[in-house]
C-alpha cells in the first residue's frame, strides 16, 4: 500500500499538477461518465481516468501511467465507454490528501476520441442502452430501479427513492454483487443441465459467462469480489474437489488486495466481504435456531439479511454515519421479487438488443417486481426511526460495540433469569 501511495505522488502528471499546469492530457476511461451536481448548484461531469501522458505548450510529450479524476463543467463526455481514449486540455492540480489519485484535472473542452473502446465495452454499452430504451415506458420508479437492479446503472433512479433505498437498507440491490451474480449463474447452470451438457461443460460454460457479466455490469468492488469467488467455486467443481466458502472467500480477499491495494480502503468492498462472510458463518446458525420456531424458509430468510446487515452496520456507520433499524423486514419483504426483477431484467436487456419490440414484455414483468421494491422502500422509509444517524468514523465504532455490548449483556441477563425461572418452577 504505502509503495503503491508513494507512487501517486511520482511522475509527470503529479508534478504537473503540483505546479498548476495547462496540459493535454492522453486518457482512458476506466469507468463511465457521471454527471453530479456541485455545492455550488453547477452540474459537472465526473470521468474516472488512467493518464497515459501529456503535452505541455513547447509540445514536449511526457509519459506516464497515473489514475486521475476530471470534472467536466462543459462538453459532450456522458455517453462515453470505458475503454474509450481521448485526449483533452485540462488545467492540472493537486489530489486531496487521501485520494487515489495522481491527479485531478478540470476542463470546458470536448473531448478529441482517439479510436474506438475495445469490442467487449461496445457491446456492453449497446446492451445497456437498449435496457433503458425497453424501460422507458414503465413509471419513473420502475424506469430508474430495473436498470439498477440488473446493471447498477443508478443514474435514472429519483433521488427520493435513491433516498429511501439506502434509509431501509436496500441500497445493495443496485449495487451488484454476489447475488445478482448468482442469480444469473444459477440461470444458467439451470439451462445447461436441461439441455443435457455434463458438469464439466456446465461449469467452463458459466465460468466464460463471468468476465462478460462483469464486463456488462461494470468492475465494481463487490462485482470483482463475487465473480473471483464464483470462478473458484466453478474451478472446484470441475477439479472434482468440494469448495468450502471461508477459504474460497480468502483467496479472493487475498488475491484482489494484491492485485490492487487500494480495495481494501473501499467500504463497497469492506462490506461485500464483511456480509459474505457473516451469511456463511452466521447465517446458518440463526436459521437452524429459528426454525424452530418458524419454518425454515422463512427462518433463513430472516437469518441472511440480519446477519449481513449485523456485519455491515460497523462499516455503514464509520463510513456514513449511516443507521439502517429497518433493513432486516426491508429485506425480508424485498426479498421475493429480487430474483423475478433481476431474470426478468436481464432477459429483457438480451433481448432489447436483438427486437426491441419484443423485449417490452420481459420489461414489463420486471417492472412489476422493481414496484413491490419501490413500495417497501418508500413505506418503511416513512416510518418513525427509520432515517436515524450516528457518529461517524471511530466515535461511530466506538458507539455500535458499546450498543453491540450492552444488547448482549441484556440479552444474556433475560436468558440467565429465564432458564432460572424454569428450574424454580420444576418440582423438587
């Protein structure tokens, strides 16, 4: 980490922008263009970038490789794939401390394109917009949440409802991540085995099909997290040898930390490894235990989500401030349409490319489950309670172990007096 910090700091763009300079930066996108709005009400493009060199005005090229950040207050960059070069003026100028980047970059200018974005991203981009272009005849909740629920294209989404998804703790359905994934790969396998391919097939089959949902979705944190551990799991199986999640989940942790330090400063992927972690260890037994009490479908529907949500409270509150009391019955009525959204959505985004006529039905059907989410967000979210806030950072912490802490002791008085209860009412 600390190499890879020093290394920020190093090389022609660093030193440009620690002097103010007007440059021509050479660019790829690394993700899309997004459009925010600044404190100041002024709309400006944010592009995440790799800076492959620049040219100042003597028209001296310099190379490099550092990640920077461009805010755009003008030209045409929305639309724009990751992928895609470009080369623009910017005026250069020194990160915050703390950021991962070499450098941020403001410009007015449109950017020059430089070539084209390699085939994969072309295709992704066709099938996203063709995904839109299906929903835009659903109402504006199911237009904005369907794109999300299968893409994590967000950027349609009313702020209202962007609002009361993260107050209920629903924001991890737009956030795509192992359960979009495994839905996807389960659907898969699925018609794999109908058509009677063998195991092995089936799972170099599914396995190929991971870097394309990753591609089409976009390399998100708990998207690389979810795909290296379901290639794992894929891996496992044709080598004949059963996978077990904890060591499965290591590898990947381990494995993407080396590759790129800087995850391990990410609350998506902190969180994404926090809440599988707490399914597969915690999940198991709060659902054996209440299913005595409930059956068991429902009792691990209750179970899953109260324990991601248990491991991910820490994160959301350092991070956030961010206090979710209602996620786990947020989750629990959510959690029949997930699956039908996500098949419906992305059965319609496949099709849309090929007869966009078509694809209008599959659209319609995921639009109804994105509705039922939409309802509960924006019913629980209305509750008294449900938008309480904490400290953030380590004060944050400090004050979910200490309510952590003494939940426990009163859970653990309440069974000491009950089971001494029961032994006083037993006869001699």
């Amino acid at each position: 980490m600390t190499m890879h910090l020093a290394a920020l700091h190093r090389g022609a763009v660093a030193d440009a922008a620690r002097a103010g300079e007007v440059v021509e930066l050479h660019l790829t996108l690394v993700r899309d263009p997004t459009q925010v709005r600044a404190s100041t009400g002024r709309s400006l493009t944010v592009i995440d970038a790799t800076a492959h060199g620049l040219r100042r005005d003597d028209n001296t090229w310099q190379s490099d490789d550092a990640p920077v950040t461009v805010f755009a207050v003008a030209g045409h960059w929305l639309g724009l794939l990751p992928g895609q070069q470009v080369t623009v003026d910017a005026r250069l100028r020194p990160p915050r401390r703390g950021d991962l980047v070499a450098a941020v970059a403001f410009t007015s200018d449109d950017p020059t394109l430089v070539g084209r974005p390699p085939l994969m991203q072309r295709f992704a981009g066709r099938v996203r917009n063709a995904l839109r272009d299906a929903c835009a005849g659903l109402g504006a909740d199911e237009r904005g949440l369907v794109p999300g629920l299968v893409l994590g294209d967000v950027a349609a989404m009313p702020p209202d409802l962007t609002t009361a998804f993260r107050t209920t703790g629903l924001t991890h359905l737009n956030a795509v991540s192992g359960a979009n994934l495994a839905i996807v790969l389960g659907a898969v396998l699925v018609a794999l085995r109908w058509s009677g391919a063998g195991r092995r097939w089936r799972a170099v089959i599914a396995a190929s099909a991971v870097p394309a949902f990753v591609v089409l979705v976009r390399p998100s944190p708990s998207v690389l997290r979810a795909a290296l551990m379901g290639v794992l799991v894929l891996l496992a199986d044709v080598l004949g040898r059963r996978s077990a999640s904890i060591p499965v989940l290591s590898a990947t942790v381990l494995t993407l930390v080396l590759v790129d330090p800087f995850l391990a400063r990410s609350p998506g992927f902190a969180m994404s490894v926090a809440a599988t972690g707490a399914i597969v260890l915690v999940a198991p037994g709060w659902t054996h235990r209440l299913s005595a009490h409930m059956p068991q479908p429902l009792a691990a529907a209750v179970a899953v989500p109260a324990a991601a949500q248990l491991a991910c409270t820490p994160i959301l509150v350092a991070a956030f401030g961010q206090l979710t009391p209602l996620a786990v019955p947020a989750n629990l009525l959510a959690a029949p349409a997930v699956a039908p959204a996500t098949l419906a959505g992305v059965a319609c985004a496949l099709l849309a490319v090929v007869s966009p006529a078509l694809a209008v039905v599959p659209a319609h059907i995921a639009g109804l489950a994105a509705g039922w989410l939409a309802v509960v967000a924006r019913t629980l979210s209305a509750l008294p309670g449900a938008g309480l806030r904490g400290p953030s950072g380590l004060s944050g912490v400090v004050f979910v172990t200490a309510v952590g802490a003494a939940g426990w002791f009163v859970v653990r008085r309440l069974r000491r007096r009950r089971a001494r209860a029961m032994l006083g009412a037993c006869p001699p």
